[in-house]
C-alpha cells in the first residue's frame, strides 16, 4: 500500500480522502492556497504545503507547485479528486514521470473521453449506443445547420471540449440554429479554448442515468450500479440518487454491460463513470438510453454509491493505483437499500442561484446522514472556488425512507453568514413529483418559481428574531450587542426595534405580557417567549407550542432557525434608520430613546421621501427623522418636548393605496 499520499485538491474532497488515509493508515499531505491556510482540508491532513496565491490558476492548477510539494514531503502517490487537475492528462503523465503513482485512470484513456465528439465515435465502435448526432470535424455553420436539419428538432449544440454546461445550447426552432450555433461556441471558445461543437437530437423526457465503473491493471473490470442525476438546474446536478427509481434488472444489465464496454474500449483503469442520457417519455427502457460522455475521476455524487454498494471507492482507487486487483467481481457486488445526495451550496436560490460568500457565523450540520463537508463553523466561503459547503448522503432500505431522512437533514441544517440553497434542497426533495420518482432534468427548471420562493416568515418568527435581537432571550445577560439597540434594563415593560426581512421591513414592538412577549409585527400579532442557553440553542414558546429554535447574530444579520426553516434578518443601524427605511414603510419611530426636539409636520401633509418630519435629541446629538418615502402622513403621534422610548412612533404614513 502507499505510505504517504498527496491530495491536489481541497474542500470536501480533499478532506474525505484524507479520511480513507487515516482509516487505511497512510499519512495525507495537503496542499493549500493562501486563501486556505487555515481551511478544513488543511487540518484534515497530517501534513500541508503552500501552493501559491488564491486564485485556482496561480495554486491548485499548478503542477509544478503540486509536484514540488510531493517531492519535498516524501509523498509517493497523487490524488487529483475531481475537478481542477483530475482529468488533465499532462498532469497524470507528469506525475507519473516524476516516479509518483498516479490515483487515477491511464492518461491515454483520459485523452481518449476527453473530447466529447472523439469518445462518442470511439464509444459507437465499441458498440455503445450513443445519442443520435453530428460528431464530426467539419465545423462550416452552413453544413452544421444542414446536418441539424437531418437530425431534427429540439436538438442540443455542445462543445466538444465542454463541461459543466459551458457551451451548450438547446434550440428548439431552425430560425434560431445559427445564433445558438454562434453563442455555443464563443462561448467554448472562450471557456476551453477550443470553439468546435458536436449536434445531438434533444432526448425527450431526458433522464441522466450514470454508471460507475471500476477497472484494474488485470483485465477486471466491473460496474457498481447506476446513479440517477436527473434533478439538475442548468445541466448541473443537484441531487443525486442510487439506484435510478423505475430501474429493471434488464434495463441495468444493459447499461453496466454498456459502461463496462466502453470503458475497456478505451483500456480504462481505476474509478470512472460512464454518462448516458435516457429517453424516459415511454418509462426506462433498454433500447432508449445513449452515451453522453465518461468522467475519468471520482464523481462528486460516488458516495450514494458507496452506501448502497457498501464500499469504499477511495479505497479501490488507492488500491488499483498500487497494482492490487479489484476487492469484488461483479457477482459479489450488490444493491443495499437507496441512498440519496444532495449538494448544499453558498448560493440564493430566490435571487437565480447567485453565489454567495462569507464567513459561517454558525454551522450546524446534521449528525445522522453522511456528511461531507469542506467547512467548518468559522471558515469563509471566498469567491475564489466552487461555493459548496457540503454533502448531504442519506441511506435507508426504501426510496422513500431515504429521501425523509434528507428531509429531515436538510431541515436541521444550519447556516449562518452566507445565505444556502437548504431551503431549496428541502422542498425539491418533498416535492410530490420527486417523491413519485418521476424525475427528469426539465422537473426543477418547469417549477422553479415554487422551488424557489423562500418562506415568508410569520408574526411568530418575527417576534422571535426581535427577542434576540434585543438580547431578551438571555435573562440576566442583556446581550452583548443590547447597548447598541439601546436596551437598557431587564424587566422593562417594552421594548422595540426595527428588523428587515426580504419580504418585509418595519417595527417590532414588544410588551410584556406575564412571562411572555407580546409583540406587534409588520406580519401581525404574536406573543411568544424565548429561553437561549449557554450553547445557543433556545427554547421557544408560541401560543401553547415549544420549539427548539435558534437565533444567530453576525454583525447586522439576525439569522433565525426556526420550525426547520432559515430567515434572515437585518438589524439596520438605528442611527441610519431615518435614510435607510425601506419603501411601504408606514411608521416611523424613534431611533432610540430621547427628547423629541421638533415635529415638522402635521397630519394630512404631503411629504416628499426624504423630507425631514421630526427632529430627536439623543446621545446629545440631533437625529432627523425622514419620510422613509413619498406620501401622506396620517397621524403625528409625539410633540415637542416629548420623551420617547426607542422605538416609539413619531409620525404614521398612510398606507400607499390611500396616499
Ligand atoms: P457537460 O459535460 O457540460 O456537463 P453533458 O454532456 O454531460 O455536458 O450534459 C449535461 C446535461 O445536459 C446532461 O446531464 C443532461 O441533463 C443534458 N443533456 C446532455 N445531452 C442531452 C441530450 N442529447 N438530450 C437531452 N439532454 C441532454
């Protein structure tokens, strides 16, 4: 076995590799940019080497760094992961002239899938059914749109040297070919580097159905059973499941002879997948499934596999790399149960799935489903990489027992300082069409707007958030952030502050009530009350209910966990609160408590936005209270001379409708 490995890779990953080496007892060395000296991989390591500067291109895509770094560590062996150098065949052949063994397939067979269109002419050799198409040389617009013309529509454009959807293009209309035709490749071009195309008929009711295949230096070579990857955004997988639901034995005997074939075709040696798009509009069948491309790596989503095949395929990639044969035929592989993945992301499904960055305030992943995550709580998701925070693997003897378990995971997932897609992942799990198996790669794309649309939160949730916010859910402790929102004593009457949500945006009023929180929202009425320990974790009343909850501060974010839902607030610095107001704000408040100086204004005046309604003395300085928006004012509810309490209303708008 190999002594001591090099991990080129970081993230989950990296970190889920050095596991293997620590269970098999081989020592990891990490290799690590300067924007993850501290990163989790790093730690996870028993030894780490810097690389270079943040950006991928100036670290992890650097060979000669990485090569240098196993030199100097002694390491023997390599591991690309997926992703960065992985299926980059000078690198492999580098490695390997370096007297280093390579964790991965031959680099001949890496060239050989690399382009898409010269693997599917290899693959129709080998006798792999592959999708109906053009993947030829010739590269002339006009002859392309003649050979679209033969094939028909919906067609898919796809450049030959893409990946990750770079470069692809649906076109549905033959008026629309030669624009789509134009953008494809620039796009190529500028992605790759290389701007030739491929054309495929569009495979209707599209089913992604991969196979993982594993091979040796003896000739073995055996598939551990399909991946179904329909549910994508984008082309992009976003969970993943093994085995595919409405799978035959048949239909599988087919496509692992299939994925077998085509990877001896290409002399295949150590973990690949073999990627095959499936007509599913007349069900799973064997004679409508076609290679789309083969990944010459570890995939992302292996661990569903793992768990239903019960393996290690770290493991089997260590030792195929080392010359041993396979650990199973196939006749002593099996299927255990369904395992479902699903891929938690820095990203804000309700604004087009922008990426998100920051620091994790809070990180709370659930400790009963697998977990492979490349962050820990503190860490910073940076611009510089692939935004993922972790894996999500669920395994339970049924489909249906699966997918509840990741539910339930992604429900009490718990991050706070960057917003996630958990909410996303959690209704596209329990959708109805997902929990029938009915699953294509068009599903999430056709409700989007439902999958999408966080929770709005409700009265309840909004007292909430005030309550920590002003620290009242820490008796005895008045927060370490109450000075700033002026909070004074425990056991006032009332309390009060402004909160914004994306949704809304506007005052929470607090009243005690008994032992309890009467608090009026911009979403209503709620009394509640809230008892956070020393952990963090409250202890929340609503009505005659109780919840675990939990509310985490970083800087002017409030995120609240609550009823397996994320909302997150806005603390607005009240001293800016007068300029910041948002539209459809009816009242405006004092900032904090103080002397009412002067009212500007008398009800049934029209202000402008901005305008100035009253001025407040306070911290012995003079704070303009502003017209939040244009409008009519309703009532003026202080008067020279007034002393207020924070949060007290000053002057009411009335409502836009009315104005
Ligand atoms: P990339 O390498 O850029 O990821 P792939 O060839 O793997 O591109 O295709 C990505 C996704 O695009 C597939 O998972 C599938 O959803 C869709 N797709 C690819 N080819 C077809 C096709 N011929 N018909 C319908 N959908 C397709």
């Amino acid at each position: 076995m190999i002594g001591k490995l090099l991990i080129a890779n970081r993230g989950e990953i990296a970190v889920r590799i050095a596991r293997t080496c620590r269970r098999l007892g081989i020592a990891a060395v990490a290799v690590h940019s300067d924007a993850d000296a501290g990163a989790m991989h790093v730690a996870a390591c028993d030894e780490a080497v810097r690389i270079g500067p943040a950006p991928a291109t100036e670290s992890y895509l650097r060979a000669d760094a990485i090569l240098e770094a196993a030199r100097a560590t002694g390491a023997e062996a390599v591991h690309p992961g997926y992703g960065f150098l992985s299926e980059n065949a000078a690198f492999a052949e580098a490695v390997g002239a370096a007297g280093l063994i390579w964790v991965g397939p031959p680099p001949a067979a890496i060239r050989a899938m690399g382009l898409k269109d010269a693997a599917k002419a290899r693959m129709q050799a080998a006798g792999v059914p592959v999708v109906p198409g053009y993947h030829g040389s010739e590269q002339d617009p006009r002859f392309l749109a003649g050979a679209a013309e033969e094939i028909g529509y919906p067609l898919l454009i796809k450049a030959r040297a893409g990946g990750g959807g770079k470069g692809m293009r649906r076109v549905d209309d033959p008026a629309d070919f030669e624009e789509a035709l134009a953008g494809a490749a620039s796009e190529a071009r500028a992605s790759f580097g290389d701007g030739a195309v491929l054309i495929e008929k569009y495979v209707s009711a599209p089913r992604h159905i991969e196979v993982q295949v594993f091979a040796d230096m003896h000739g073995n070579c055996v598939h551990l059973f399909e991946r179904d990857c329909s549910l994508q955004r984008r082309h992009q997988k976003v969970i993943e499941e093994a085995p595919a639901p409405g799978m035959t034995p048949e239909m599988r005997a087919e496509m692992g002879a299939a994925a077998v074939r085509a990877a001896q075709a290409v002399g295949y040696v150590g973990a690949g997948t073999v990627e095959f798009i499936a007509d599913s509009s007349r069900g799973l069948r064997p004679d409508a499934f076609f290679f789309m491309e083969m990944n010459t790596r570890l995939q992302v989503e292996h661990p569903v596999t793992e768990c239903v095949t019960g393996t290690d395929l770290v493991e089997w990639q260590l030792r195929v790399a080392v010359g041993e044969p396979l650990p199973k035929t196939q006749g002593a592989l099996s299927l255990n149960g369904w395992a479902v993945e699903a891929r938690l992301y820095a990203e804000d499904a309700a604004h087009d799935f922008r990426p998100a960055t920051g620091r994790l305030a809070h990180l709370a992943l659930p400790g009963d489903v697998r977990v492979d995550a490349g962050v820990r709580a503190g860490d910073a998701v940076t611009p510089f990489y692939d935004p993922m925070i972790a894996k999500l693997i669920a395994h339970g003897p049924t489909r249906e027992a699966a997918f509840a378990r990741l539910a339930a995971a992604l429900d009490r997932t718990e991050v706070a300082g960057c917003v996630t897609n958990a909410g996303f992942l959690a209704r596209l799990v329990r959708h109805p069409t997902v929990a029938a198996g009915d699953v294509d790669t068009g599903l999430i794309g056709r409700d989007a707007a439902r999958l999408c649309a966080d929770p709005v939160p409700d009265a309840a949730a909004w007292a909430l958030a005030a309550v920590a916010a002003l620290g009242l859910d820490r008796p005895g402790d008045a927060g370490p952030f109450a000075a700033r929102d002026g909070w004074r004593a425990w056991g006032a009457a009332t309390a009060g502050l402004r909160l914004d949500h994306e949704a809304h945006a506007g005052e929470v009023r607090l009243t005690r009530e008994g032992d309890r929180w009467r608090a009026e929202t911009p979403m209503g009425a709620a009394t509640v009350a809230a008892e956070t320990g020393p952990d963090g974790a409250t202890r929340a009343r609503i009505g005659a209910r109780t919840v675990a909850a939990r509310a985490v501060r970083a800087g002017d974010g409030l995120t609240l966990f609550l009823d397996g839902r994320t909302h997150r607030f806005r603390i607005p610095d009240p001293l800016a609160r007068g300029a910041e107001a948002g539209p459809g704000d009816d009242r405006v408040c004092a900032p904090m408590p103080g002397l009412v100086k002067a009212v500007l204004v008398e009800a049934g005046a029209t202000v402008e936005a901005g305008a100035r309604l009253a001025v407040i003395e306070a911290m012995k300085m003079e704070h303009a209270l502003r017209a939040p928006r244009a409008g009519v004012v309703a009532a003026v509810a202080a008067a020279a001379g007034d002393q207020v309490e924070d949060g007290a209303l000053i002057v009411a708008l009335a409502p836009e409708a009315e104005a």
